[in-house]
C-alpha cells in the first residue's frame, strides 16, 4: 500500500487517538475513552510497525512513534503501581518484550552458550586449559567448593545472608553486562563471552573430577533463571548499544531513549529472575535431594522459563 493510502485510512484513527490522549492525559477522560484506549493504542504500535517496515517517510514514522510513545506513558501509568503493576510486568510486558528481541535473543544465547560447550568440549581433551584463565590458587577455590558442597549444616541465618550474597553477586554480573551496552554493545558482547568462557570452564573441569555430581545438581535448578538472565541482560545491553550505533532517523539522544524504554521491561524482568535464583540457590539447591528427583525438576523449571518466555502474555498481542 502507498503512503498516501495509508494516511487517507487511518487518518480519523489517530485524531481520534490524539484526542483521546488529550483527554486522559488531562484527566477528563470517561468510560469509553478508558474502555477503547487499550485496542487503540495497540493499533498504533501496528501502524507504527507497519510504516517503518514499507520505509514511508521520516515524517510520518516520528508522527506515529510520537504518539506510540504517549499512549506508551498513560498505558503504563495507569497500572505501573503495586501488585497490579507487577503482575502486568510478569504475565504480559516482560514476555512480551522479550519476543519483542526474539533476533537479539538468540544471538545472546548463542554468544554465552557457544564459548561455554566451547570450553567443556576443550577440556576433554587438555584438562591443563583451564590454567590459561583461572589461576591455579582459584581453581583450588572453586574444588574447595563443591567437594562436599552437600554434606554441610548450615543453620537459616546464614542461609539468608548467602541470599542476599547470592542477589549482589547475581544483579552484578548482570548489571556490568546491561551497562556494557552503552560502548556500541561491546561490552555486553564482552561480559557474556567471558562469562560463557569461564563458567564453561569451570563447568568443564569439576565435570571430570569424581564430585562432579555436586556442581550439577547444585546448580541445575536455580540455573534456569540466573543463567536465562545474564542472556537477558547482554539482550537489554545490546539494543542500547544499537541506538548508540544505529539510531535510525532518530536523533541518538532520543533512539536511546526509545531504547530505554523498550528494554525497561527487560531489565525488570531479569532482575525478577536474578532475585528467584537466589532465593533457590540459597534455600534449595544446597539440599540433599535424591538427583532422580533433582534433575527432573530441573528440566521443568528450564522448560517451564522458555515456555513462559515464549508464551506468556500472548493473548494481549491479538
């Protein structure tokens, strides 16, 4: 369809839309604008997609994404607090944003998961490998760690301050790999190889040593969420890093800003997922649990993640 087609269908739409802005932004709107705001609004996320896809002119694309941006504002407003906000950002905007990134999804996963088979496949071969990245008094440490990880009493007191070690630990590896995108994205292409490099690593050599099944089913379950977020996080950081680059006929100024916004989700969701990581880190992983028992449910929580990613929230996107 031309672009004067386009403009001459949908033209009564966005007046309409405009106006119905107008009115809620100054709170005078009533029950009907509230009521068609949410398909309206969807509408002109479409129609905004639609135009930059067919390449019609930048003045037409800023005019849709202006108003995207305001019904963007008043859509998040009115549910953006408490429980209701939170349940809004975990059924449908976190989800949502991600499949938003499913390209940069991918290409995250397979930017950490390839260094990290890399690394365990190496090691078969030359178990010393392991000594040109970590220094031998750290290799020491880690072996320390998990030969009898499981065949400790640890009373509730400290397992809540391993939590709340583990939520430090956890949102700042994964915040150093969001951040690293405002470098044009290298940084957070740098943060999850070398994460991939080295828990590969580690994951290569302890998987040889006779404890190996204390590494796995340590970190099987809460696996799930904290490796899926350090993936999230270099997600957020690479779209930051493309406005920095590519900020298309936006200023850069005002491409990153339209990233942060659409990436805000991301990083609420990641920081979700880091938090339940620690929280079964600290209060389950270190169980003895019978690994027929342990491993399976691992698996469900893996699937269950990539199913909520992949699903959830999809009835508001029709």
């Amino acid at each position: 369809m031309k672009q004067e087609q386009f403009e001459k269908r949908h033209q009564n739409a966005w007046m309409e839309f405009e106006n119905c802005l107008d009115r809620l932004q100054k709170g005078v709107g009533d029950g009907a604008d509230i009521e068609q705001f949410d398909s309206r609004y969807r509408q002109i996320c479409k129609h905004l997609s639609l135009a930059t896809d067919r390449h019609y002119s930048n003045h037409l694309v800023v005019r849709l994404n202006r108003l995207a941006m305001q019904g963007h504002q008043v859509f998040y407003r009115r549910g953006s607090g408490g429980i209701h906000g939170f349940f809004r950002l975990m059924a449908w905007d976190f989800p949502r944003a991600v499949r938003r990134e499913a390209k940069l999804f991918w290409l995250c996963n397979l930017i950490f998961y390839g260094p990290f088979f890399l690394m365990i496949a190496l090691l078969q071969f030359d178990p010393d490998l392991i000594y040109t990245l970590l220094p031998r008094e750290q290799v020491s440490q880690v072996e320390a760690m998990y030969v009898d990880a499981h065949n400790r009493d640890v009373d509730l007191s400290e397992r809540f301050a391993m939590f709340g070690h583990y939520i430090q630990n956890n949102i700042g590896i994964a915040f150093r790999t969001f951040a690293g995108g405002i470098f044009a994205g290298v940084g957070s292409l740098f943060f999850m190889l070398l994460n991939g490099f080295f828990i590969g690593a580690i994951f290569g050599h302890l998987g040889q040593m006779p404890y190996s099944h204390n590494l796995f089913s340590f970190v099987c379950t809460h696996g799930a969420f904290e490796l899926t977020a350090i993936v999230l996080a270099g997600v957020a950081g690479c779209r930051i890093g493309l406005a920095v680059i590519a900020p298309g006929p936006w200023s850069r100024r005002e491409a990153l800003r339209q990233a942060g916004e659409r990436t805000l989700p991301i990083v609420y969701g990641m920081t979700v997922f880091l938090v339940l990581a620690a929280a079964i880190e600290a209060f389950y992983s270190p169980f003895q649990i019978n690994l027929w028992i342990k491993y399976p449910l691992a698996f469900l929580l893996w699937t269950a993640v990539f199913a909520y990613l992949g699903l959830a929230g999809r009835t508001h996107e029709s």
